[in-house]
C-alpha cells in the first residue's frame, strides 16, 4: 500500500505537512525524530488524517492534487 498522509505540528498548530510514503510509521518516525530535514524544526507531529492506495501513481497524484490550489481548499474543509 501506498499512503498519502496530513500531519500538524504540536509545537507550531499552524504547521502542516502533506506527505506520501509506503511506510506510514517509519515516515511518522522519521518526522517525529528530526530525521526529516523539513519538518525537524516543528517537532513533535501528530497524524490528521492518511489515504491508502494500492496503486502507487494514484497515491502520488493525490498527494500532487493536495498541494495545489484546489487541493488546498479542498483538505482545508474536508481533513484540517
């Protein structure tokens, strides 16, 4: 499975991050312990909401779709 993933920063609730990985607990590891460069300085993180696909592509586009304008909008109402 494929999995595209929407997390807030606990420190900083203005702080989000839209992500997609095939390992939802190693990545959420890996944001929590500083090991991700980008999201490092606003530790700790909590999980909002995931998606899973079995088609890797299909995970991808979501998560492009979710960085866009509309996408934006649409997470804003829908998961945020």
């Amino acid at each position: 499975m494929y999995y595209v993933y929407l997390i807030r920063s606990l420190s900083s609730p203005g702080e989000r991050y839209i992500g997609f990985t095939a390992d939802l607990k190693e990545r959420m590891d890996a944001h929590n312990s500083g090991a991700s460069q980008h999201t490092s300085k606003f530790m700790p993180w909590e999980l909002v909401a995931y998606h899973a696909f079995a088609a890797k592509r299909r995970a991808q586009e979501f998560e492009h779709y979710l960085k866009t304008g509309s996408g934006q909008a649409f997470a804003n109402k829908r998961f945020w």
